[in-house]
C-alpha cells in the first residue's frame, strides 16, 4: 500500500513538472544596427508592466538576435534596445506560447524617422511657431506638442535673458555712480535669475564691501560678510580663476585677515605664476595702507622672489622695513637689515622705478647721504690678489 502511494505521489510530481514547461511562454526579437546589419551586443532590457517582474537583461548574439524564455504567458511587457548605455528604442510585446513574429528593431530606419521628425520640428520654429498645411500633413501629434512646448521653452528664455541683462545692467551703472545699495539691489535681483555667473558675485561682492565703509558694528560685520560670501560664490563657480582669488584674498586683507589673504595669493600665484609679483605686491600695499607692515615685508618678498625685475616691489619693501629701524639711546637711527639696499635696487632699474624722488630721500634720511648704487650685501667679497 505505501509502494503504491509512493508512485502514485511520484508520477503526480511528474506531470506537474511537464504542465509546468509546458505553461512557459517567450518573447524573442532582432535587432538591425545603424548600417542595416544585425547588431551584435545590444542590451536588452525587458520590464513586466502588469506585476513587478523584470527578468535579467540579455544581448544580442551574432545574428542580432535575442530570446527571453520561461516568460509567464501573456505578461505584457516593454522591451528595450541599449546601446553605448542609452536607450535607443522601446515596443511593447507578450509573451505566447505559440510561434509569433519575432520583434523587430531597426536602428537604421529608426534613425531616419528621427532625423526627418527633428527636421519638421525645426522648420516650425524657424517659421516661427507658425505650422503650414504641408507641415502638418506628415506630423503627429508628438511633433506638434514638441513645437508648442518648444516655442514656449524659448520665450521663456527670451524673458529670462532680458530680466538678467536689465538687472544686471542698472547694477553696472548705480556701481560706476558708486551708488552702493542701489547697486546691491541690481545684483542681487541677476543672482536670483541665474546664479551661475560669476561677474554677478564678483561685483556684488565689491558692492557689499564697499558699502560696508559706510557702516558701523553689527551691520558693517554682516556687510562685510556678505561681500566674503558673495566671492566664495564666485569661486566655487570658477575655482581656477586668478584674478578672483587675488581680489578675495585683497578683501581679507582689508579686514585684517592677512593669514587667509596669503594664502588667496598663494593660490593665486600658482594658478597665474607670470602674475605672481603683481598679487603679492597689492597685498603688500593693502597691508602698508592699514598699518600691518611686519605682514608687508613678507608679501613684498614674495613679489621681489616671483618677479625681480618688478621695481616698485623694492621700493614698498624698503618703506616697509623702515618700521622695524632701531633709534638708539643717542637719537640715531639703525635701519633694519636690506632697507638702504632696497631702495638702491629700486633706482637701479631707472625709470621703471616710479618712487624714485622717494627713494633718494628715504636714503638720506637713514645714512645722511644719497648713494644711490646697489651693492648685493649677500655677494662675496672679492679675493685679494697676490702680491708679485
């Protein structure tokens, strides 16, 4: 009795095994590539619409040819063609359990079809908008919604340019008036509409900082800190831009954040290297200007290391180390190690040297007298020669 029930529950498992293969349906297809043979490697990715069921994607074989097997039958599904990562075309299918028309998909025909749709498309909005009646004759209802929608995004984008260049404009004009607040306002109103332009952020900075002159304790520090912001825009925007990074390092000198602004120029140096002079020499003269001279004789070396012939930077470094002289008990005067030398540098390239009244007097002040030639005092002494 067991031995019966036991082939009995065998062969019950046996016929469900074959209406189990039997009740497998497929989907299967061909793919025609751009130059009208079958594409070889096209993914293709199949997506069950009625229930969430997506099989593993498959490619084409050497014949252009794909099969998806073991489907459910009758299960709709979308069936699309990948190529280089990009979804090229889209049909939908079921799958059967009886021999169907394999799908086909050419890419060549498919080509032309967008090509000619684009081409009506574009030959509607040069008209204008305006579709005649032989347009319209050979487009669908897609085309037509992508004209409408087209001519809409361009208007759109016509105002948009105009709204900008106003806004943009009436701060150019209240900036050269030195008009601060209405400037600001301008600004302000183009960094809303795009906010990706530098100039915008970079003038609106200025702005800011500017108009921060004009006031006093907790509005003055938020003045200032949304000119700070508006240049970390700018740079975020054009991090390999040196001319911002000069100008925001010049703004923290201004504050007394002489650390930051070095480094501003440092990064500026390094993206500019024939510029290097001229950045450290205007944080040299920032930091002159608000009384940090210690600071200067180091931004003032840089300038002098990354340019040698930049004249001026000579002149500004000798001014700056005229505040680290030595008065002694007597009354007199010590000069800081390169002071007289820096100034003699500076007459040495001649008229390159616009401070050269300056330079005279600054000599006479510290040595009484007006020796106006150079002499390296890191050269070597000469070696004396021998007696015959």
């Amino acid at each position: 009795m067991k031995f019966h029930n036991l082939v009995a529950a065998t062969a019950s498992v046996a016929l469900l095994a074959v209406a189990s293969f039997a009740q497998t349906a497929k989907i299967e297809g061909d793919v025609i590539g751009y130059d009208g043979k079958p594409f070889a490697g096209a993914l293709v990715r199949l997506h069950r619409t009625d229930i969430i069921q997506d099989p593993p994607v498959a490619k084409t074989d050497k014949k252009g040819h794909f099969t998806y097997m073991g489907l459910a039958p009758g299960g709709a599904y979308t069936v699309t063609i990948e190529v280089d990562g990009k979804a090229i075309t889209t049909q939908n299918a079921r799958a059967s359990l009886n021999e169907q028309e394999p799908l086909r998909f050419d890419l060549a025909k498919l080509k032309v079809q967008q090509e000619q749709a684009a081409k009506v498309i574009s030959d509607a909005i040069a008209n204008g908008g305006q579709v005649t009646a032989e347009m319209e004759r050979g487009m669908s209802s897609e085309q037509k919604d992508a004209i409408e929608q087209k001519m809409k995004a361009d208007a759109a984008a016509i105002k948009k340019r105009k709204d900008l260049n106003d806004a943009y404009s009436a701060g150019v004009t209240a900036m050269d008036q030195k008009h601060w607040a209405d400037a600001i306002t301008g600004f302000e109103k183009a960094s809303e509409i795009d906010p990706k332009q530098i100039a915008i952020w970079a003038n609106l900075a200025d702005c800011y900082l500017a108009d921060s002159a004009s006031k006093t304790g907790a509005d003055k520090d938020a003045e200032v800190q949304k000119g700070m912001d508006a240049y970390g825009k700018a740079i975020e925007l054009k991090p390999d831009d040196a001319t911002l990074h000069n100008n925001y390092g010049n703004a923290l000198a201004k504050i007394g954040k002489n650390t930051d602004a070095m480094a501003e120029m440092n990064k500026a140096a390094e993206l500019d290297p024939p510029g290097a002079g001229k950045y450290f020499y205007n944080l040299g003269a920032i930091l002159v200007n608000t009384g940090k001279s210690d600071a200067a004789v180091a931004a003032f070396q840089k300038s002098i290391a990354a340019d040698p012939n930049y004249a001026d930077s000579y002149y500004q470094y000798g001014v700056s180390l005229m505040s680290q002289a030595k008065i002694g008990d007597d009354g007199k005067v010590t000069p800081a190690p390169g002071t007289v030398e820096a100034f003699q540098k500076c007459l040495s390239f001649g008229d390159k040297c616009t401070h050269a009244q300056e330079c005279k007097d600054s000599i006479t002040a510290l040595t009484g007298s007006v020796d106006t030639k150079y002499t390296d005092p890191n050269a070597k002494a000469p070696t004396p020669k021998k007696k015959k």
